[in-house]
C-alpha cells in the first residue's frame, strides 16, 4: 500500500567508496557539485564530533510518528545511514538515546532526521553521528504510516535508497548513487588543491591577484 509499506533496498554504494569519502570535507564534495544540493541549514550535528558516510537507508514517517524508524533500525545492517524525512515537523522527537544506543549496537554508522530528536545532552556526550532539525522534549506515536526504502527528499535534496549520505561539522550532503566515483574524483581534487593553497598561505606566498582581476572584469568603480 502506498504510504504504508516496506521494499527492500536494490542497490548501495560499496563499503569502499564510502571509506574513501569519509576523507574529504562535506564541502569539497558540495563545491564538486556546483553548490546546488544541500540538506538545508536546519540539519545541524548534534552528536560530540566526528564524520558520517554510508548507504542511505530511507524511510518516509508521518510528522510525530517513529513505528517506521524502529523498524528500520532493526532492518539497517552496519555501516548504513538511517535517513529520515519527518516533514520537518519538530512538535514531537522521533528519537532519544534508548534508540540511539540500539543503533550503535547495530553498527549504524549514523542518523539524518528532518525532524526533532530528545535526551540531546546524551548525544552530545556520544560519537554516533546524529543530524537533526531540532529538540523537542515531546515523545513520539507509534502508529504508521509511514514507508521505508523509498525516494525521499529533505528541503530540496533528494535521496534515494542506496546513495552515499556524508556529514561533519558543515552539515550532511547527499552524492547519488550513479555519480559518486566522479564526484568523489573532482572533490579529491580540489581538496588537494586546497591543500596547497593552504601552504601557500602559510609562507606568505598566496596569489591574491584574482581579485583585482575580477572587480576588473565586473566593472567595479575604484577611487585611486
């Protein structure tokens, strides 16, 4: 039934993809994608520290509701990343810490909830990543409806079933299944330019030339 149903996941990036990502800032990969896929500001990290990567496993949930996370929970194998389209809604958490330490007991490498989470000063004494919407001390239904390993989207950004789902400290970003080895090229690349363009800075030798050369082009207006 739509709305209310379970389907298996029928692909997922491979473990070592995922372990060459969890490499390269979140926004490396978001410049690699032309700054146009994003899960909103609103997802912010809530855990102690640390970086996420995995397989999406997705689940869609009416706002207030957690029956389908459970279920998902017991259905992740480790190393995944539950991701959770809650509607946004932050009148009741859909998860706490008994959820979370059965999580981590999974080997869940990670939850992404466009919703509310509670007991949010055990997850900031805890690693398992954890991106949420915000805190509600309210508790959750457990009634359904809701469907799990289907296309979901958070603020604009779709996920699929199986594609790479990473996070740090800048938020989390969805790379699509079918693109994730070229994306993860261009982002290597520019983190390793980065890289170099931090040495320069540091010995004083950054070119600062583009500047000038931009508002140039532009038609800016200087007063000498």
């Amino acid at each position: 039934m739509i709305g209310f149903r379970i389907l298996k996941r029928r692909r997922q990036v491979e473990a070592e993809l995922v372990a060459r990502f969890r490499t390269v800032p979140v926004a490396n990969v978001s410049d690699s994608m032309s700054r146009m896929t994003a899960g909103g500001a609103s997802l912010r990290p809530l855990h102690r520290g640390g970086v996420m990567a995995g397989p999406a496993l997705t689940v869609k949930t009416r706002p207030g509701d957690n029956l389908m996370i459970h279920k998902a929970l017991d259905l992740a194998t480790p190393g995944d990343v539950v991701v959770v389209d809650g509607g946004g809604d932050l009148t009741n958490a859909l998860i706490g810490e008994l959820m979370i330490a059965h999580a981590r007991k999974r080997g869940i490498a990670g939850i992404v909830l466009h919703g509310a989470v509670r007991d949010s000063a055990w997850i900031r004494e805890n690693d398992l990543p954890i991106y949420a919407a915000g805190i509600s001390h309210r508790g959750p239904y457990k009634d359904g409806p809701g469907e799990i390993n289907v296309p979901i989207a958070i603020e604009g950004m779709v996920i699929e079933p199986g594609d790479l789902v990473i996070g740090d400290d800048d938020g989390i970003l969805c790379v699509p299944f079918d693109q994730a080895e070229t994306i993860y090229a261009a982002a290597h690349k520019k983190h390793a330019t980065e890289e170099k363009k931090m040495q320069a800075i540091e010995q004083g030798k950054d070119d600062r030339s583009w500047i000038d050369a931009t508002l140039a082009r532009l038609g800016c207006a200087i007063e000498a």
